[in-house]
C-alpha cells in the first residue's frame, strides 16, 4: 500500500520531536521526512522543548507523555503553552504513549491536544493522523482569517454560523465563539452557546465555560456552584480549579482559594503558570514559609520563559526580606539584573525591579535612598499606568517602612489614596489590605476605605430613589473624580443608561464618565495573582503565524489566536464529533 505524503506546502514543513529516548526520536524522524517534514527539531528534555516552542513556530509538533524520573510530563508542557498562548492554530500537537486509557486520552483532548499516538504505530498510521488533523484546520481557516484581521464580530458569527447548522467541526467552532463573545463582552450570548454546546454533547469545557462567563458577568457564587458541580464529576480537571479559584479570589474567600490553587498545583506540580498562583496567593495570606518555597521552585523552573509572571520574583524578594535572607534577596537582584537586560524598555519590570531594590536598601540600612525610593514610586498614585499590582508593592513596601521605624510622613495618606482607588470589592480590598499586614494600622485603613466607598455609593443611589438621578450621577462622578474609584463610575455609569431619558445632561455626564475611564487605565482586578490571569483556563487563544522561508516563524500579534482539534477516533470530521465526545478542539486563553 502506497504512503500519503504531506501535502505540497508554501514553505518547508518543520517539526519538533521531544522524548528522552535517542531511538523513538530517530524512529519519528525517519517517519517525518518519510511524510514530507524537512526541517526536524529533536529536544530530549521538557525544559529544551519549551524553549524552542517560546521561540519557533513549528508545523508539528510530536511529543511523548511520560518522561520517567524527571518528574517532568508532555500533558504538562501543553497545558503551560497553551495558558501563555505558544502554540499557533497552524500548529499540530500530538502527545505519543505507550499506554493510554479512555480517561487520560479524553483528558488530554480537552486541554489541548490533537491526539494521542499510541506505541507502536505505522508510517501510514501517523500519516493518516497527522492530515486529518491539518485538514480540521483548513476548515475552520475563514473563521481564523477574521480573527488575524480582528474582525471578531465577523468571526464570532462564521463560528455560531457552523454551530447552528451542523457544518463540520461544529463543536470546534462553538468553543472558539463562545470565547470571542466572552471577548467582545457579550457574556449571556457566550453563556447561552456553551449551554447549548451542553445539550448537545455535555462537554466538560462547555461546563467550564459557563462558570467562566459567570464570572464575567458578576455572578462569581454562581460560578463556584457550576464548578463545584464539575469537579464532582471529574476530581483531576485541573482547569476547573484554576478557574475555581479565581472565583474564590474574586468573592475574597481566600483560604478557600489558596487551597483549590494547592489542589491544582498538585495535580501538575511542575506547572509554571499554577506554582506562582500558588505562591502567590500563600504570600497575601500570610504562608510567607511556603510562599518562598513555591515561589522559588517557579523560579528554578521557568524564569527564563515566557510563563514566568516577573510579580513571582517581587513576592519572592519580599519573603526573602521578611527571613533576613540577605543571599536570597541579592539571587532576586541577579536574576532582576538578566531580566532587564532583556526587557529595558518594559515600564512595568523596571517598576518590579525598583521594588526589589528598594528592599535590597532596607535591608542594607540605606534608608535615605529607599525613602527617596518610594516617595518616587507614589508620585505615580494617580497615573493610569498605575495598577492594582502596583498598588500592593507599593503598599507593601510602605508596611515594611513603617515596622523598620524610618520616618515617613506620608505613608499613612498614600495608603488612605490607595485604599479609595482600589478597595471597590471585598476581594481586592481584603488582597490590598492583606499586602500591607505586616503593619496592621495600614491593614485598617484600606478596609475603612471600603466602607467609605460603599457609604458615598449609598448616599448617591439614594438620591436615584428618591427621584433625583442626575444629582444621584453627579455624586458619585464628584467622588469618582476624587478617589478614582472604579466602581463609583460603573454606577453612574449604571444609574445613567438606566434613567437616561430623566436626565438632561446625560450626554455631557457620558463624556464625564469617559473622561474618568481613561485617567483610570486599564481594570486592575485579578493582576494580583500574575499578568496570565488573563489568559483564562478553558478558554481558546486566538494566534497566527506570519513567517518567511528563511526565518524562524513566530506569533506576530497580540491578537493571535489558535484553536486546534482532534479525536483519538475519528475518520471525519462529521463522524467525529458524532461519535466520540472526547473529539475536543484546543483549549488556550484569550489575551
């Protein structure tokens, strides 16, 4: 029986292999350029491959499961490329075992995957396999034509397009739309299709993504709720509790929080991305013991990659400050030092690094210099770049200020303007309050913060009540203008769409509203717990690739996307999705 080659490419096909067996590794090489691959990257260890995948753009990519006494896994790897979006929806990602039960293939279908391989397969077996899955991808190519031009509209509607009329890889389609109404904000559309995704096929990642567009939209006990439910289904769906957890956060159950984020980490304890969510959140608690311990270990591990969340090593200085660890901190500062070198021009690490090094002076007693330090850092208070993140470093190192006994005046009122900015939920009041702990007094004023906050709204929404709603949008745009508080202008915002056709000057307060928005910046909740809080679990990551033939090929735009698909079963796409509820497309975040 004749072999189906590659189909004819615009520019040479390239591979990357990852196994620590020298010979399974020659066996796929001399399969690949069997099947028309020219260009094969051949890695032995994880760490290598996530090297290579942060900074090429491969065709395929043939990766084994299990990797022994490593601690190391394939199914980890994946799941941390796809949370920082390294895998480009041109991309084919197959994991190759020797074992596999239904369980772990429909597992790994729905992080990820493209399929399994299962030891020992033949040329035409893997031929067969991988065409298929290149052939998904050619049918769902408009959908991502829109989505590299960020026409989201267009692509959100070609994607419900194909879900309503059954055209083939329906399911893929849904999943992806689903994630661009989350995107473009329309979360009861998104809600709706991943419920009706559930009455067809009761799909965990649709599940997953209606406690996602609950969260979205407010309704983070709802959330808990639908996950719990979920995880009472499947105990090991890693992504659930990631995305559990954040509802935790959100409604400022932290200890609860802490311990889904422990869970997670345990089901893959050499992920990046869930080590420093733990870490993370073990430091705001007040665990500083296994803040440093976790925290260190996402050091070790991935500084060097893109899924390093450079917030990891702030915390880490801070732990190390608290134990007197003069040699961890001076570790922080080398390893600050290497990151800026890459990344001079990065506002935010330079903000991170002066942090560091302002602790560092604390520590050496240099106490004129950190003082100039932070009066520095909180000229920029009221600045639009200026985010919650900021604002628990900075708060933080005014606690740590203020137990060291240095004179600081101020510190108390910076505490109280941040405390007005930020303190507009229980969650982030309670993470801001918990970040300067180590002066309790500092602690009391942010949560006093909030009470203020919900005072003014109270008075204001009371006007709205009593018949006065323009003076009820004028309130709180006033306090608004003082504290920017983000959660007085949702309200005016609110009150204003509401009575609109009551309120004479509703355009002039629109542009109010607009005005305060833009001095605002961007929203700061959920940064606290790492810059990839963002790139949701569950959700798809939409990225392309532009290359030439003589360059290595990488993602060119932050608007990038990639979905990718398979079933271990499937001879076609119809058939496919009919059959086999494990036929998954894959999974990464939106930016």
């Amino acid at each position: 029986m004749a072999t189906e080659k590659a189909p004819a490419a615009a520019q040479p096909l390239q591979a990357l292999i990852v196994d620590s067996n020298a010979t399974s590794r020659s066996i796929l090489v001399g399969q690949l350029r069997e099947y028309g691959v020219s260009r094969i990257v051949q890695c032995s260890r994880v760490q290598d491959a996530r090297s290579r995948l942060e900074h090429t753009v491969f065709d395929y990519v043939l990766c084994e499961q299990y990797f022994g006494e490593s601690g190391y896994s394939g199914q980890t790897l994946l799941d941390d490329l796809r949370r920082a979006q390294l895998l480009p929806f041109s991309t084919v990602f197959f994991m190759v075992t020797a074992e596999a039960s239904y369980a772990a293939v429909a597992e790994a279908a729905e992080s990820a995957l493209d399929g399994y391989l299962l030891k020992p397969f033949t040329p035409s077996a893997l031929f067969e396999r991988l065409s298929l899955a290149r052939l998904r991808k050619i049918h769902l190519k408009p959908i991502f034509d829109a989505i590299e031009a960020e026409e989201f509209e267009r692509a959100a509607g070609l994607c419900v397009e194909r879900f309503e009329t059954r055209q083939p890889y329906w399911l893929y389609a849904a999943r992806i739309g689903s994630e661009l109404l989350l995107r473009l904000g329309r979360h009861d559309e998104a809600r709706k299709l991943f419920e009706a995704v559930i009455a067809a096929r009761a799909l965990p990642w649709a599940k997953l993504g209606v406690a996602r567009a609950q969260i979205e939209s407010g309704q983070a006990a709802r959330a808990v709720t639908t996950l719990q439910g979920l995880i009472g289904e499947d105990a090991s769906f890693a992504d659930a509790y990631d995305v559990l957890g954040r509802a935790q956060v959100e409604l400022g159950n932290f200890a609860q929080a802490i311990e889904t984020y422990r869970t997670a980490s345990g089901l893959t304890p050499d992920s990046v991305v869930r080590l420093q969510k733990l870490g993370m959140m073990s430091y705001y608690m007040g665990d500083r013991a296994n803040a440093t311990k976790v925290l260190s270990r996402a050091v070790i591990l991935g500084i060097d990659s893109k899924l390093f969340d450079f917030q990891s090593l702030v915390l880490l200085t801070f732990a190390y400050f608290a134990e007197n660890d003069r040699k961890g901190i001076e570790r922080c500062m080398a390893d600050f030092g290497r990151i800026m070198e890459r990344h001079h021009s990065s506002a935010r690490v330079q903000r991170f690094a002066t942090v560091a090094n302002t602790l560092q002076l604390i520590q050496q007693r240099q106490f004129s210099q950190a003082v100039e330090a932070v009066r520095n850092m909180a000229r920029e208070i009221g600045a639009a770049s200026f985010d919650f993140e900021a604002a628990c470093n900075l708060a933080s190192l005014l606690a740590v200020l203020a137990v060291t006994s240095i004179e600081l005046s101020e510190g108390e009122a910076w505490v109280r303007t941040l405390g007005m900015r930020y303190a507009n939920t229980r969650g982030l009041t309670e993470l801001l309050a918990n970040a300067c702990n180590g002066h309790p007094p500092y602690s009391d004023i942010v949560r006093e913060s909030l009470l203020h906050i919900n005072k003014s709204a109270e008075l204001a929404m009371a006007k709205s009540l009593a018949g006065d709603p323009t003076g009820a949008v004028e309130q709180l745009l006033r306090e608004a203008d003082k504290t920017l508080n983000s959660k007085l202008v949702d309200m005016s915002q609110q009150v204003l769409l509401r009575q609109h056709a009551r309120i004479p000057t509703a355009d002039t307060l629109q542009g109010t509203i607009d005005a305060l928005r833009k001095r605002m910046g961007t929203a700061p909740t959920r940064a606290i717990l790492g810059q990839d809080s963002e790139r949701t679990p569950g959700g798809v990551a939409l990225r392309v690739r532009t290359a030439t033939d003589d360059a290595p090929r990488r993602p060119t735009s932050s608007a990038d996307a990639t979905a990718e698909d398979d079933s271990d079963l499937d001879t076609a796409p119809d058939a496919a999705e009919e059959k086999d509820p494990a036929a998954f497309l894959r999974l990464r975040p939106l930016p």
